[in-house]
C-alpha cells in the first residue's frame, strides 16, 4: 500500500509564562487547514501527537500535560486598533479533540514575541528600544490583550532576571493586561450570585463562587471538600476518585453557569470551566522546594486544568483569581480576607504569582476594566513541523 510523504510546515514552539506549545501563522497553514474545521483539527492532533492511548505524545510535539498539550494560530488583524489575531487551541491528550472554548492566558505572553518575530505588527510601531505594545485580539473568547514587549536594538528582548514560580530559568518580563475580560453586556456572575449552593448528586452541597473572568471558573472552599489548600500535585493526581468528584462538580457547575445543558456534555468541553479551591494563608513547600510563609500571600489557591491539578496556574485562571479577589464576599475574596482589594499575591503548587484587577459595581451589575500580570516568554525552537500527508485530506 502507498503512502503519501510527510507535509513540513513552518511553526515555532514557544514558552509563554508556564504554559507551552507549537504556535503557527495562519498564512503558513496548509489553505484547507486556515479556516476553521475538521482538516484544522486533524492537522494540530497530529502536530501534538493526539490522540494517545499511552497518553505521552511521543509521535508529536506535546508534552502531555495540559501545560504543554497547546497550540496558537497568529494572523494579523483586520480589527480596528489592534495588530494581531490570536486563535488559541487547546489539545486533549487521549482523544481526538480539540477544545476552542477558551483561551491560554500563559501563552498570551508570547503571542506578543511571536507576532513581532513573524513580521505581523507595523514596524513604525517598534521602539529601537524600549517596550512594544502590541495589541492583541483573543479570537476565542472575542477579548483584548495587550502584551508589553521589551525590545533591545530593534529585537524582542527574552533574556533577563525575571523570575516567575513555576518556571526554571529567568528571563524577560511581559507585562501582559487583559482588557476588560468581562464585557459589561455579560454577565460576571451567570447565576447572579458572589456565592451558590451547588448541589451535586452522590457527592455533596458545596459553597461555590461561579464566575466569567478571564476564563469561566467555579471557586469551591477547600476545608469543603476535604483539602488544606495547600496541596502539591502528588496530592491529588494520583488520587483518581478525587479527579472524578473533580470532574463531576465541575460538571454540575457548568450546568449551573449555563456553559452546558447536560452534564455529559462536560466530557467533550474539558477546557471549560476550570475547578479550582481556595483557602486562607497557611506556610508549605513549594514543588520546587521553595519553602512559602503565610506572610507572603494573601491565600492560597489550586486549580485543575484538563482534569488534572495544574502545577502553577493558569493565566486565565489567574484573571479569575484577581477578579473575584476584588469582588466583596466572593469566596476568594473571603479567603483572602474580605474586604476591597486592588491585587493580591496568591500560593500556588510552584509558589507565588500576583495579580491586580479592579471591578466596580455599576447598576447592580459587577464589572471589571482590565486585570495586569507578569509572565516572561521565549521561543524554544523554530523551523518545521512535519505531518503525513493523509492527515489533510
């Protein structure tokens, strides 16, 4: 039997925050695989190496883990006021699935990066030296992001003494906002509460904060479920009754939220919601070994990512974090100590990250105009993917 050769296509891998994964511009795709559909899809499974019973993606470039089963489509924008279109992918490991649902906010720090690199944002907008600010349209979830670029003689500038947990090696700071992650047409809160009473059959009735903030995200109190709050991975991915409570709250959450109409629906919509709890301060050692004092953080928080305990945090979920933190009464909030805050710093399994958002309360509906962290990005590699040829028929 013939077979067709493999195809090469131009792609760069890159680390964005803690997060990374195969970025691509749209005009370098194979023409079937620049819209959106099955050949676009077929194409990013096998780039990752998806779907694999052994779930390790050896046949591709994913790493298998949440955090490094991503992929980024890069196209300049034809957007008012903004220099580059961002498509996020997020790629499941064990299934042929590709969940377009949401975005990467990791990620989101070298998409920047990517499009200067690629020749996507107007040169008359580059400083020889300075900071870029390239403005960035978030196709998925239809947002603005603005990444602050650092440029030295007139190239990206990765090298630096920024440090950020969860990630080995400094480099660079991207300051990185996400312009009002919340539109005020939407609702911050789909079930009009700062806290429900999630009811989930078999399991429990648990205090939850349901919010749409960077990314749509249920926030359970730790002590509720069982947990400290200070939790590494080990705790709870080996633990496979825990991921399944996990996975069936998140469920009945995103029934609640209005995400899905029926909980199995859940099993094809693994990107969102995220499941995440919270607690008050507490001293523990971080996945590095990084020893974190209650001093240093305002609480702590856990998040599960793809069914899994994410090892840092997610960028988006870290949108949430600060979002419903500057909310009065929500549950992270409460666990951060109440009252009205402009940032917080919060704990996560490989250390600290802080994150600022201010929200104001307008006609009774919560609104939020940007949230701003730190990450730090850099191209790994560059060059060519190849895939067989049968993948794009």
């Amino acid at each position: 039997m013939a077979h067709l050769p493999q195809v090469k296509i131009p792609a760069t891998y890159m680390r964005g925050g803690t997060s990374k994964g195969v970025f691509f511009s749209l005009k370098d795709l194979p023409e079937a695989a620049q819209v959106a559909g099955k050949v676009r899809d077929q194409l990013l499974l096998r780039v990752i190496g998806s779907p694999d019973p052994y779930g390790k993606q050896t046949d591709g470039m994913g790493g298998a883990t949440s955090s490094t089963s991503k992929t980024v489509i890069v196209a300049k924008s034809e957007k008012a006021d903004h220099d580059v279109d961002y498509l996020f992918g997020q790629v499941a490991i064990d299934k042929a699935f590709v969940d377009w649902s949401g975005n990467c906010g990791n990620l989101s720090a070298a998409v920047g990066s990517f499009a200067i690199y690629s020749g996507l944002v107007d040169k008359s907008r580059l400083p020889e030296n300075g900071i870029a600010t390239v403005r960035i349209w978030q196709a998925n979830i239809e947002k603005t992001i603005i990444a602050q670029v650092p440029i030295t003689n007139g190239e990206v500038q990765e090298t630096g003494d920024f440090e950020l947990d969860g990630v080995t090696f400094p480099a660079a700071e991207v300051a990185v906002e996400f312009i009002a992650p919340v539109d005020p047409s939407e609702a911050m809160f789909p079930t009009g509460n700062l806290v429900d009473d999630l009811y989930v059959p078999d399991i429990g009735r648990f205090n939850a904060t349901m919010i749409n903030a960077g990314i749509p995200t249920i926030f359970l109190n730790a002590d509720e479920i069982g947990y400290i709050g200070n939790e590494l991975q080990d705790d709870i991915n080996f633990d496979e009754q825990a991921l399944a409570k996990f996975e069936t709250i998140r469920a009945y959450g995103a029934v609640k939220m209005g995400l899905i109409d029926d909980i199995e629906q859940a099993k094809n919509r693994q990107h969102t919601p995220k499941i995440a709890f919270v607690s008050a301060p507490s001293a523990y050692t971080s996945s590095s070994g990084k020893a974190i004092s209650s001093s240093d953080i305002n609480l702590q928080v856990r998040a599960l990512s793809m069914g899994k305990l994410h090892h840092a945090m997610m960028g988006t979920a870290a949108v949430a974090i600060g979002t419903a933190a500057a909310i009065p009464n929500t549950l992270v909030n409460l666990a951060a100590g109440g009252g009205e805050r402009l940032e917080v710093t919060f704990g996560h399994p490989s250390g600290t990250l802080k994150v600022g958002a201010q929200a104001d309360e307008v006609a009774g509906n919560w609104q939020v105009n940007k949230a701003v962290m730190s990450r730090s990005a850099r191209i790994l590699m560059e060059g060519w993917v190849r895939i067989p040829a049968e993948v794009l028929t």
